[in-house]
C-alpha cells in the first residue's frame, strides 16, 4: 500500500490565505495615503490663506497666491522671498520648506516677520496634512 502524504491544516491555511490576499490585491489596489494639493488647499490654504486680505486677490501679501489653481507654481519649487536659500515648497522635505517653518514658527522664520497665518494658528491636524503633502512630494 502506497503511503500518500496529506498537507496539513496549517499549510492549507497559508496557501488559501496567500491565494486570497493575490486576489484582493489585484482586484482592490490599495488607496494611496499620499496627501494630494486639492486636501491641503481645501483645509488650509482655502480655510485660512487665500482669504481677502491675505494670499488671494489682485495684490495677495507678499506676492503670494494661494487661490485654488494658483498655489501650486506659486510654492513649488519657488525660492522664498524672505529667506531665498530656501524654497517656499521644496518636495519631500517639510522641514527645510519655507511655507511649512511658516506655520510652525520658531527661529528659522525671517527676523521681523510673523508666523502664518496671521493671528492665529493652524490646528495640528492642519500643520500634518501641510507637512506631509510636502514630504510626500508636493504633488498636483
């Protein structure tokens, strides 16, 4: 009599699992977690920035439009005004972006000026979202 091996519970498991997650992946691709410009500007820019008076209309404070469609290659890759060594939006890195050390404040803001926005703070849910579209690489 031939001895026929039979696979284990556990080895059945693993392939029906692995065969399971092949298909899911396939079929559902995972959503990205990147933070796109559209959140930022609806959050942020939009809530507290492109506001009369401030970076929106015909003379926006510091030549800087944040109006929907105009923020964009208004801060990406755009050397600052204040402190020129530096880019307003520089992808993947928030902590040597201008606009990001704005709205945190501290010492590397320009001396004489304020942090953003003026008289008043962003939430930290508003500040992570800002950093992490840019450390995710400031996409459109």
């Amino acid at each position: 009599m031939m001895n026929i091996r039979t696979p284990t519970w556990s080895a059945i498991t693993l392939l029906s699992v692995g065969i399971l997650l092949s298909a899911c992946s396939q079929e559902n691709p995972v959503e990205s977690d990147v933070v796109m410009l559209a959140e930022v500007q609806s959050q942020v820019f939009d809530a507290s920035c492109a506001v009369s008076g401030c970076h929106a209309g015909d003379d926006p404070a510091g030549a800087l439009n944040l109006t929907t469609g105009a923020s964009f290659d208004a801060l990406v890759n755009v050397p600052s005004t204040e402190v020129p060594e530096l880019l307003l939006v520089e992808p993947g890195n928030a902590a040597d972006s201008y606009l990001y050390i704005k709205i945190v404040g501290g010492d590397r803001i320009a001396e004489g000026t304020l942090r953003m926005p003026i008289g008043r703070v962003l939430t930290p849910a508003q500040i992570d979202l800002v950093r992490d579209w840019i450390d995710d690489g400031a996409e459109r």
